[in-house]
C-alpha cells in the first residue's frame, strides 16, 4: 500500500471520529494532532552482498521531531532461519518519502523468496507533549 496524501486525510479524520468515541491510547496518539506516525515496508526487498544484507525501501510521512523505524526481518530458507535488523532515523516535513533500511544478517544469509517484515515507528511532537509508536507487519519479496 502507497501512503498517498487522501489516505493521510482519511486516516486522520478517521482517527478523529475514533479518537471521540474511544478512550486516548497510545495507538490513537500516534495520529492525533500534532503527531502524525505514517511507515510502511514496501516490496520488494533486495539482496546485498549475497544475502548477507537486505535493503528495505520504507515509505514513511511524519509531522513529528523526528522518527525512529526500526526494521526486523525473518525468512525461511531449506531448515534455517535467516533474520536480520536495521534501523533509521529521519527527518520529519508532513510530505511523504522513502528510505532504505538496511537489514544486516544474524547469521544464515537471505536468499530470493519472500521474508515476514515487522516495521516499529516512534517518535514525538515538536514540543515533546505527545509521543506515539506503531508497528506494522508486512510479507515481502526478496530479489536481487
């Protein structure tokens, strides 16, 4: 899924009419104004040095300080597991962009198939009186 700028409104007024029936909880924070926490993995994901590295394109809009992604991979590959970690930080406008995240191996390399992604976000409005956190789980291909 694209994070396009109707989808960012939506959700957000989405959020709004949840935010007004339902108790405030970290999950609602998160896209409560001044807070805006948008990420997603995309696919496909891409070998690096043989399967020793896996780079992840992120698309991501955010109105906040900053935000932290971390990204956690995991694949099958014949009787092992292949899994590895990466993570960023990036600045914070309201547009929308990508990153690369690269994910480097714990071990068994990453070969071509297809890997469980779990993307944490965080991060804090301007004035630091609202942070917010998510986590979004994602199937992706692996190529070269």
């Amino acid at each position: 899924m694209r994070i396009t700028r109707p989808r960012l409104i939506g959700g957000a007024l989405a959020t709004a009419a949840a935010a007004a029936i339902l108790p405030v909880s970290a999950a609602v924070a998160f896209v409560s104004p001044p807070l805006v926490l948008l990420a997603e993995p995309q696919s496909p994901a891409h070998l690096v040095a043989g399967g020793a590295a896996l780079d992840v394109t992120v698309e991501y809009t955010c109105a906040a300080t900053a935000m932290d992604i971390s990204v956690q991979a995991s694949e099958k590959v014949g009787k092992r597991l292949a899994s590895g970690y990466g993570y960023v930080s990036v600045s914070c406008d309201g547009a929308t962009h990508t990153t690369v995240v690269r994910l480097t191996a714990n071990g068994t390399a990453f070969v071509k198939g297809t890997a469980a992604v779990q993307l944490n976000m965080f991060g804090c409005s301007q004035d630091f009186s609202v942070c917010g956190s998510d986590t979004v789980n994602r199937t992706v291909t692996i190529t070269k």
